[in-house]
C-alpha cells in the first residue's frame, strides 16, 4: 500500500461507513450509504479549477452537458455496440501485432497507444496518432498544473486539442461515430467539439489503465490466462459472447479501480449532512469489503459466475448516480474484446512488477511484460 491509501484505509476502519476526516469533509464507505448518497441528485461534482475559455461549456454548461448525455446514450449501449465490435477488434489485432514477440513491453505506453486507437476510431471514425498525441500531452501536463508555467502550458495543450478536433470536423465534412450522433442532434459546432474532447480525454488513460491491470494479472496467473485464450481463441467471432474474458475484466476492476476515489458535494441537505459538505468515495475500498467479497485481495475471476451481483454500493468503478460513467457499457464490452484479441495473438509472463499508485489514477506504474507469441 502506499501513503493516500493507508491514510485512507485508517480514517474508513475508525469512523463507521461515514467518517469525518476534516470538517465539511466526510469519507462514505458504508456500501448502503455510498449507493444512497452517490446515487442522489443533489450531489453535483466538484468542478475542476483547470477549466479555461477553449474548454469552457458555457453558462448553462451542466444541461447541455446533460443534454448530451442523454443524446449519446444509445451510441454508448451495449446492443447497439454489436456492429462497431469487429472494428474494434480489427483495431486491437493490428495494434497487438506490432508488439515485439518473443520480446518486452512497457505495458503503460502499450496499452495507452492500443486503447487510444480504439476510442478515436470508434468515436471519430478513423485512428489519428496525431490527436492521440494531443490528448495525451493534455492529460500529462493536468497533472502537472502547480506551477503558473505548468498552468500555461496546460492552456496551449487544451487549444491544441481542441483545434485539431475543429480541424478534423473541417476535413471531414461527412460526420461519422459519434460526431454524426451529436450533428444529428442538432448541437452546435463548439459543442460537438467539447464533447469529443471530453470522450478523447476520458478514454484515453482510464480503459488503458484497467488493460494494464488485466494484463498484470493474466500474466501472474498463467491458469487463467490458459482459459481465458482457449475461450476466446474458441470463439472466432468478435461478436461471440466471451464470459470468462468478461469476469476478467469485471475482477480487474474490482481489484485495481482505475479511478479509485470521487468527489462530490451536497447541493441540498441530505441523510443529516449539510449543503456544501464534500464526500469522499472509495471504489478501492467498498470493493474490498470481505463482506461483499470473500478474500478481497485474491484475484478471482471465477466470483462472477452466472447470477452473482454484488450488493449495492460494493461494486462502482464507473461510479453511480447522475454523474455515473456514460461509457460503462462500451468500455467493458470494448475491454473484453481488446482482451481476447491481445490473447489469441499473445501469451504474458512478468518482467517487472509494477508500482502500484494511489494518484489520480490507481496505475500499474513500470507494470513491464514477456511477450511471447501464443
Ligand atoms: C475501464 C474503463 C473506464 C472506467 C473505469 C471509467 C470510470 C469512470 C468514472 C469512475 C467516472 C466518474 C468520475 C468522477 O465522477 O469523478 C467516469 C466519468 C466519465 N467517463 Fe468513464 N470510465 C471508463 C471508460 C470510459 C470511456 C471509454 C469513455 C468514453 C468513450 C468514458 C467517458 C467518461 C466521461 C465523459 C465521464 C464524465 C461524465 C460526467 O461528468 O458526466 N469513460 N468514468
């Protein structure tokens, strides 16, 4: 473990499921109180400072970011993913063929350049190597915004996105993916813009990261890594239903939440808190509740069996409520696919251990793997 987690796990096992870290500052790890209050509408998120007038929404900004939500639902639901799945996989086989085999991968900058391919094909229509750049310079440099260079180095990064994102939609005058989805809707220019941006951004790192741990733990695991390859090599059709390969997937997110801590904060007073307190939200640690999970720590696949469902509030790497990740769907069906692909190309083994990270992303970071053809 390591310093904002331990200090995490400490003020959770003193406090009773809603502790009191400073004041207006609560920690909810209570699963019945978690569902309760992440799910409620009077929770906003807490909005981020780094916003600048390229990347601004507006003064009414919320609803029509909810407006485009709601717009982009059906883009994002799993049965209306069925046609975009071969794509997908066509995708993450070119991208796992130029791994070096017999040889080692640094699996951080592998999996971010496979994951990233995939979610600008599959939001704007075609890979660009370029804006994957982009976004990725962006999200480097938002974690580094302490000091003011860093801060305006940020602000050319997000003009930079930006602008490519315009200059695509210019080039490209027949929309396709997602950008023909908001066009249809009749958003304007600026709007679909931002929204492409966010849905670059937010699939960037965050899918790449949960990948990483997949891969780790397939490769510590070599008997399920053996199942999970024979299922998916049995099944030749990216289509095909793969429900091993899928608990992978859901078992990596219970372990290693990517996004392992959320902010929000109280609009009304709610269950005796007051407006304005902010509540802290563990993923991490609702998902390793012995309760909910016996031995919390074993990477365990096998749990997901037909007919299990953790109890509310134990499980929430996409987060719940109104503010809930809008990708879910797409994001463990596209995981599962990218992860039958990678396995009917290649067998893992470890080379170096990661160094787990408790940031802004929990990381595998210097996660290295053996790469081997399969
Ligand atoms: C394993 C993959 C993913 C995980 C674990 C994940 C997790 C999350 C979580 C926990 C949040 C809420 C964050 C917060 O409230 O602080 C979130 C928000 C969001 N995610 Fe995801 N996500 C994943 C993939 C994706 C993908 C592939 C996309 C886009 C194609 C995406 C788009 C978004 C957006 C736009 C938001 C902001 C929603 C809002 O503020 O209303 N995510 N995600």
């Amino acid at each position: 473990m390591t310093g904002p987690l331990d200090a995490l796990t400490a003020a959770a096992g003193s406090g009773g499921g809603v502790t009191e870290l400073e004041h207006g500052l609560r920690l909810v790890t209570d699963p019945t109180e978690t569902e309760r209050l992440l799910a409620s509408k009077d929770t906003s998120t807490v909005r981020s400072a780094r916003r600048t007038g390229i990347t601004s929404w507006g003064p009414n900004g919320l609803d029509t970011w909810m407006a485009v939500r709601r717009a982009m639902r059906p883009f994002l639901t799993a049965s209306r993913l069925t046609p975009a799945i071969s794509v997908i996989a066509e995708q993450a086989e070119r991208a796992v063929s130029a791994w070096p085999s017999p040889g080692v991968v640094d699996a951080g900058d592998a999996t971010v350049s496979l994951i990233s391919a995939v979610n600008t094909r599959h939001l704007l229509g075609e890979t660009s190597e370029a804006l994957s750049a982009l976004v990725e310079r962006e999200l480097v440099l938002a974690g580094r915004t302490r000091w003011p260079l860093g801060r305006r180095r940020l602000r050319h990064a997000q003009r930079a996105t930006y602008n490519a994102i315009r200059q695509h939609i210019l080039t490209h005058p027949s929309p396709a993916g997602l950008r023909a989805v908001l066009t249809d809707h009749g958003f304007s220019e600026h709007t679909v813009t931002l929204t492409l941006r966010t849905m670059l951004l937010s699939s960037h790192h965050v899918p790449a990261t949960a990948l990483a741990w997949a891969l780790h733990e397939l490769s510590t695991h070599p008997d399920v890594q053996e199942r999970a390859r024979a299922e998916a090599t049995a099944h030749p059709d990216p289509t095909a239903d793969l429900p091993l390969c899928r608990a992978v997937i859901r078992e990596t997110l219970r372990l290693h939440p990517p996004v392992w801590q959320l902010r929000r904060q109280l609009t009304a007073p709610t269950r005796g808190l007051p407006t304005g307190t902010t509540l802290l939200f563990s993923p991490y640690l609702n998902q390793h509740d012995p309760d909910a999970y016996p031995e919390p720590s074993r990477f365990h696949p096998q749990r997901w069996s037909p007919g299990f469902h953790p109890a509310p509030g134990s499980y929430l790497p996409f987060a719940l409520g109104p503010r809930t990740c809008p990708a879910s769907q797409l994001a463990l069906t596209q995981l599962t696919v990218v992860l039958a692909a990678v396995l009917k190309n290649r067998h893992l083994t470890p080379h170096r251990d990661p160094a787990p990270t408790f940031g802004t992303l929990h990381a595998p970071r210097h996660l290295r793997l053996r790469v081997l053809p399969a």
